[in-house]
C-alpha cells in the first residue's frame, strides 16, 4: 500500500487537497476537506509532492499516521473507503502529539536512513559515505549550494562514477523532501542540486545465452538454484526484490501477478512453463538467496556455459571516461535479467507499451535505458521492414 497526495485541480489558483491510496493495483483518492493556494503546493521530480503551509503539512502528516495506522495490505476496498470517508468527514480521530524539539538534519537524516524498506542498505551506504566526506556537524541551515559542490568534490576524490554519485544525490535530496514536507526545515538550496546520470553500458543477455543457460547440467544444487533464480528473473521482467519472492500461488489462469514491492503497481506477466517448472522443483517459490549472492554466483554459472567473449565497456569515474574489457560472465548481476527480457522482446518486434507494462516502467525515458541493442542488432531488426525492400 502506498499513499500520495496531489491537489484536485492544480490549474487553478485554490485547490482542494486529495489522498490518493494505491493498493493492489487500485487507487483510491478522496478529498480531505482541505483548500490551499497552489502556489504554496509542490511537486518535486522525485519525492512526494507537499505543502508549504507548516499547519497544513501537518494535518497532512496527521492523517498519514491515521491511515498507517488503520490500513494494511490486507484491508478491503470497503474498509478503504470507509476510512477515507471517515477522513474527509471529520469523523477520523487524529492523533494528538505533545511538542517535541525540532530534530536536527543528522538526528532526521538518522532515522530516515535506517527505516526498513527494500533500499535500506542503499540509503545507509549513502548516509555513510556523506559523513565521511562532510562530518555530521552541520544543521539544515548549512546545506547550501556550497555544502552540495564540496561533497560532489568528496565523492570526485574517490573516484566514484557519476551514476553512481546521482543516485546518492537522490537519495539525499529525497530525504531533504520528506523534511521540507514535515516542516523540520525551510532551506530549499537542494532543490537546485542537479544530477547527471549516464547512459552505462550495462550487458543483456541474448535468447541464445538464456537457451544456453537453460538447457546447462548443473550437478550442484545450489548452482541450479543461482540459474533458477536469474531465469525466473528474465521471465518476469521485473526487480530482484520483486522476483525473488515469486510463489505458486502468484499464478492465476496462466498469468503472473506480481505486485511491485517499491511502487505497489501490479503487473500481469505471462506465465512460461519453465517458471512452472523451476518454481515446482523448489518447493513451489523462487529459490531463497540474497541479491549480493545471486549476483556473486551468476557469474560462475553464466562462465560455466560460455558467456566468456570480451566486452569492452566506460563508465565516468572522477569527472573521467574510463574503458575496461572484461569476460562477459563478470558482467552479469541480477538487474541484467530484466534488460535482457525487455530487449528481446523489442528485438522481437513487440511494441514498447506493451513490454512497459510488464517491466512496470512509467515512461519511455526511463524504459529506453534497459533496451540494449547494437548498431548491428539493430540494423538486422530493421532490414526486413518493407521499406528496406524497396
């Protein structure tokens, strides 16, 4: 379950504010009662879209204790609407909070990156590496545009690629958002941070390695295991966190239904009789491993059926292009299973709408950086087209 906010008519100069719970591929919105000017309303690139009004924000924030409190991922689509008709009638019962001293950035910035989620470990990899570089003395006041350019300089002198450096980026400023939402603090230098991800040259598989993959004898069960896992990826198109908890029980009438853990979308995938038959011969679920492992032990079992040519690939580390050729199996984690399904299927000829709604990819920007076709692979997709022909 996931809850948004978004004003009703943003066009306008006032609007009413709306709820919107997404749940189970669902969405419920519901006005709250509430009006506001829309310029004191913000939509970020990323992060939840908030108000700049300290009382409204946190009547807002009330309500979004109130619902975490009485709704869960098993509640009904009656017992939903219930609540948010509770809600916009007044009839909910908020909590009251007694004052409490306004936390500093790093008592904020604490708590924000150890909350459980499925990007926990990212998020306090990211907190750490910016308390080593700026130390944790500063307050929301000081994170200037100045503040952001020296840790930039910090992540440079450790030669970390800058897609790397964007994604800490984010995950910062999505923190510095929820803050600014709360009303902890009302310095809006992040906002002009900008970030620059690279195109990476990140490696898919072809439908001849997957078959490859597939047909391999594996005498060990744990490298059937590792296969078996990194397959029922490609199959589903969909992330690690998602697929690895793929049950029997998902499949209905020969269709996958598999609930994204990080947006709670759910996406219809048609099922294989492979998956069937990997997840028969592990007690009905996708084999049990870590992401650290899987991408570890991928690449032996992707070594052991010859996924060995050479492959020359640049990244930007340190504000510099830097090339490197190494074995195609050393390439291989767990995220190559979702690019290699989304570019055979465009290889193939299916129509991008149609493989979004099984990646779960938003829009065609974001979906072009996992298609991964050569010049060659395209020109001979290309070179029967009736054009071509004439």
């Amino acid at each position: 379950m996931k809850i948004n906010w978004n004003l009703c008519t943003p066009s306008k100069e006032k609007s009413p504010i709306r709820i919107a719970i997404h749940h189970k591929g669902k969405i419920y919105n519901k006005a709250i009662g509430i009006t506001v000017p829309t310029k004191q309303w913000k939509v970020p690139k990323k992060g939840p879209q908030y108000c700049t009004d300290t009382k409204v924000a946190e009547k807002m924030r009330k309500i979004d204790l109130y619902l975490q409190t009485h709704l869960d991922d098993y509640s009904t689509e009656e017992h939903i609407r219930k609540v948010l008709s509770g809600i916009a009638a007044g009839r909910a019962e908020l909590p009251v909070e007694t004052p409490e001293a306004p936390k500093t950035f790093w008592e904020f910035y604490d708590e924000y990156a150890s909350r459980e989620r499925p990007a926990k470990r990212q998020h306090v990899s990211t907190q750490n590496i910016v308390a080593e570089i700026m130390g944790k003395g500063d307050n929301w006041d000081d994170l200037t545009e100045d503040w952001f350019r020296r840790l930039i300089d910090g992540f440079n002198d450790r030669n970390y690629s800058e897609n790397y450096k964007s994604s800490m980026i984010t995950k910062l400023k999505s923190c510095l958002n929820e803050a600014l939402a709360k009303g902890l603090h009302h310095n809006t230098a992040f906002l002009a941070v900008k970030k620059h991800f690279m195109p990476s040259d990140s490696v898919y598989l072809t439908e001849d390695e997957i078959e490859r993959l597939w047909a391999l004898k594996l005498p060990n069960k744990h490298d059937q295991e590792v296969r078996d896992l990194f397959l029922i990826g490609f199959y589903c198109g969909a992330r690690f966190s998602d697929y690895s908890h793929l049950e029997q029980s998902m499949i209905r009438d020969g269709i996958i239904h598999l609930t994204s853990r990080k947006t709670g979308v759910e996406s219809l995938i048609p099922c294989s009789p492979r998956v069937v038959k990997m997840l028969k011969r592990n007690g009905g679920r996708a084999p049990r491993m870590s992401q650290e492992e899987l991408n570890r032990e991928i690449k032996m079992v992707c070594c052991k059926a010859g996924i060995n040519q050479p492959v020359t690939t640049t990244i930007v580390k340190g504000g510099k292009q830097v090339k490197t050729t190494k074995p195609k199996y050393m390439l291989i984690s767990s995220h190559c299973c979702r690019r290699s399904l989304a570019t055979t299927l465009v290889l193939q000829g299916v129509p991008e709408r149609q493989i979004m709604l099984i990646t779960g990819h938003k829009n065609e920007r974001s979906f072009a950086t996992y298609v991964k076709l050569t010049k060659e692979e395209n020109a001979q997709a290309l070179k029967n087209n009736p054009l071509f022909k004439k």
